[in-house]
C-alpha cells in the first residue's frame, strides 16, 4: 500500500498480469476492483484500486478482508 490517507486504497503488484488476475478473482469472491497497469501507470508500477467509505459497515470491510486472503493464498502471494 501506499502512504496516504484518501478514499483510494492502491494495493501495489507491480505486475500487470497478476494484478489483472487479483481483480478478475477479487470479483469471484464478490468484490469490484480495478486494475491498472501500463500505460496508465509506469511499467511495473500495477496495482489494484479499492475505495473506502464511511458507508461501509465493519461487517462489509471484514468481508473485503476475507476475499482477499483467500484471493492472495489462491495466487500464491
């Protein structure tokens, strides 16, 4: 992740394959993510985007959380 605080949550991969592969699975799990990669970003600078928001309840963000372990075990990461 990046230093920071705003809404925009970047979950830093470096690689545009694996990062496009994590939201592709992200959304499995019921989760909408976004990839970037080249040529938006630099070349081994992809990443995933999430956003965060007051809305989101501790039972929504638990859930982000879960989908996520699961997706970064079902990658090997």
């Amino acid at each position: 992740m990046l230093p920071g605080e705003h809404p925009i949550v970047p979950i830093m991969l470096d690689d545009a394959a694996l990062a496009s592969q994590f939201a592709a699975a992200m959304l499995d799990e019921g989760i909408y993510v976004v990839a970037f990669s080249y040529p938006v970003l630099p070349k081994g600078k992809s990443r995933i985007r999430t956003q965060m928001s007051a809305a989101l309840s501790e039972a929504d963000i638990k859930f982000a959380l879960q989908a996520f372990g699961r997706v970064k075990r079902q990658l090997n990461l």
